[in-house]
C-alpha cells in the first residue's frame, strides 16, 4: 500500500502523544497514514506487553490508520543497528510515503533519540538503488520529507500544525493507551516518567503552548532540517 504519511515511534503510544493530531488530518484529507512501532513498550512500569499490543489495536482504529507495523526491538535498549536500519529503509521502500515524522535525535529518553536516528539512517537508505537491489524487494525510494515531532526535549519548530479541529480526537486515540494513564497500584505516583504522570495534562500544555505561537487553540511542533520550500508566500503571509 502507497502511505502518504509514515510515524516512527519507540513506544506503542509515543505516535499518538505526539503528532496524532497531525495523522488524524492527513486521515480527514482522505491520506493514508502508517505507524511503525520500534518496541511494543514491555519494560513500561504500567500494564503488560499484552495490554500494550491491545491499546495499542484500539488506538489504531480510533486513528483510521492503514498499516501498523512493529519492529520488535528490546523496550529500553533500542540502537540504530545495520538490521534495524535496513528493515525500516524496506519498510519504506514498501510504502513509498510522501513524509516521514520521527522522534528528535535529541531528547532524554534513550529509545526515543536512538529511533530518531533510526528513522534518520533508514530515510536515507530507502534511496540507494544498490542496497535496494541487493533486498531483492520493491525499488529505491527516498520519502520526499523527513521532520521530526518534539519528545522531552524543547525545541525551536520549523513548523506548528494547527490540529485544533481535532483535538478531542486525538485525546481519544491516546486515551485508548489506558494502562499509561492511570497508576498501577496504591504506591504508583507516576515517578517513573520524567514529568510527573499525567499524560493528557503534559500534552495539553504543549498543545495550548505551540498553538498561541501561531494564534491557534493546539498544536504540534515539528522541526525539519534545513529550509522549506513555499510555491506561493502570499498563502500564509
């Protein structure tokens, strides 16, 4: 299946909490959208490897999304090794996207910076017609645009999409994760996440955050490297 838009996460949920307010556009505009999931998120403290393959599922369908695929590389110990690499670039090479959103390379969380560099390495692979041939599978071909979504780490955005319109969806979709968002037990209070537990409010703030600095509700930052090309700056000057 050709995807006009392919999500590269470490952790099932981290597709959803980031950019599933820009999939759930592509999905309105009638575009095919695809995740793939780099661990199924079996170290977590909450919930089980069963749990998370089950969420997981739900939010898929609240997304309406094409292809979801996992790579089934360790939770916790994720490199950008030559395997990965060359099975995300056919990934790739398989459903040709127009775009590409992936973790920053930068950011606290171990998986998260090493699946950015992952999905970093792999774009550029799905390009090499030698390495293409010698899979024996589809052609060479490069996604046409490579940007990164914001993790625990700030960063200054190329661009903010306005997903207000589908806000409630979104949180929807990651409400589907619902072993992450409630505590464990009597003494679970959230200490095994970097900023405290609750998911939503973390995400709100972000949302409400980026969105004021383009005049918008919500919105989701995503930094691109290098300029943008604009056809027409009368458009969105």
């Amino acid at each position: 299946m050709k995807l006009d838009l392919l999500v590269i996460g470490a952790h099932p949920d981290d597709a959803e909490i980031c950019v599933g307010g820009t999939m759930l556009l592509y999905r309105r505009a009638g575009k095919q959208v695809g995740v793939v999931d780099v661990t199924r998120g079996e170290m977590g403290t909450r919930g089980t490897r069963a749990d998370r393959d089950r969420e997981t599922s739900a939010a898929s369908a609240a997304l309406g999304l094409a292809l979801r695929e996992n790579l089934d590389l360790p939770d916790g110990r994720v490199e950008p090794t030559i395997d990965a690499r060359e099975r995300l670039a056919r990934l790739m090479r398989a459903w040709a996207p127009d775009v590409v959103l992936a973790h920053h390379t930068e950011d606290l969380h171990p998986d998260h910076a090493a699946s950015g560099e992952l999905a970093r390495r792999a774009w550029y692979l799905s390009g090499l017609a030698r390495l293409a041939e010698q899979d024996g599978g589809e052609p060479a071909r490069r996604p046409r645009r490579l940007l990164h979504f914001m993790g625990h780490v700030p960063f200054d955005p190329t661009l903010v999409v306005d997903v207000s319109p589908v806000w409630e969806a979104k949180c929807a979709a990651v409400r589907a994760y619902d072993t992450q968002l409630r505590p464990g037990g009597a003494g679970d209070q959230g200490k095994h996440f970097l900023f405290g537990s609750d998911i939503l409010a973390r995400m709100e703030t972000r949302a409400r955050f980026y969105g004021e600095r383009i005049g918008v509700r919500h919105g989701e930052p995503l930094l691109h490297q290098g300029p943008l090309p604009v056809a027409d700056p009368a458009g969105i000057l």
